[in-house]
C-alpha cells in the first residue's frame, strides 16, 4: 500500500514505500526471482558491509506502520554501492538549502494541520 505521507520533510521527493514495494520495483534476481522485502530490510540494518569495514545502509524512515523508504534513497544506496564495488569515490549528497528545508517544514506543517494533528 503506498502512502499519503509526504516525504518532504525527510528530505527525499519520492513518495515513500513499503519494503514490499520496494521490492517488487526492483529487477530481478536470480533465476528470475523478484527481490525478497526482507531483502530490502537488511539493506536497511545492517547493511552492505565495505571494504574498511563500516557499512552502506538504505535510507528510511520508520513509521507506526512499519520502515519506509524512496526510490530516491534506493538509487543513492546503489550509487553509493557501485562506487564502492568500482574503487571510485560515492557522490556526495545533495544538500538542501535554508529555503528548501523551510518549504519542506512549511508543507509538511500543512499535512500535519490537514490531518488534525
């Protein structure tokens, strides 16, 4: 199920999704077989380990329904492996300016008023 929650105030444009959604996005595997959405939770903890030893972890959010992400925060995660696996360095994060941030916590404010909370 997708969700109205924007994602505007976690810094990411996508609409957030369930692992199981996530997971049927994603190509798929061996002999064919999509990804597993426990796959995707264990990208989220612990990780892909690198080779210095510290690990590359999927962005998400964790709401009372459960962990969500992005297709935004799973393409980093695979930016940021593939640079790994190719020895190069990962590209730094985009980051959001003053005003973006105030647009981002205006709009989620609205969302939270609009839903009575």
């Amino acid at each position: 199920m997708r969700s109205d929650f924007s994602a505007a105030d976690t810094g990411a444009s996508d609409e957030l999704l369930t692992f199981a959604e996530a997971a049927r996005l994603l190509p798929r595997r061996r002999a064919g077989r999509p990804v597993h959405p426990s796959t995707v939770s264990r990208w989220r903890s612990p990780g892909i380990r690198r080779r210095d030893g510290s690990s590359i972890t999927l962005r998400c959010v964790g709401l009372p329904s459960g962990w969500m992400t992005t297709l935004e925060w799973i393409r980093e995660f695979v930016e940021q492996i593939t640079a790994e696996k190719s020895g190069q360095p990962a590209p730094a994060p985009a980051l959001r300016t003053t005003a973006g941030r105030r647009r981002a916590i205006e709009r989620a404010n609205r969302e939270l008023d609009a839903i009575g909370i």
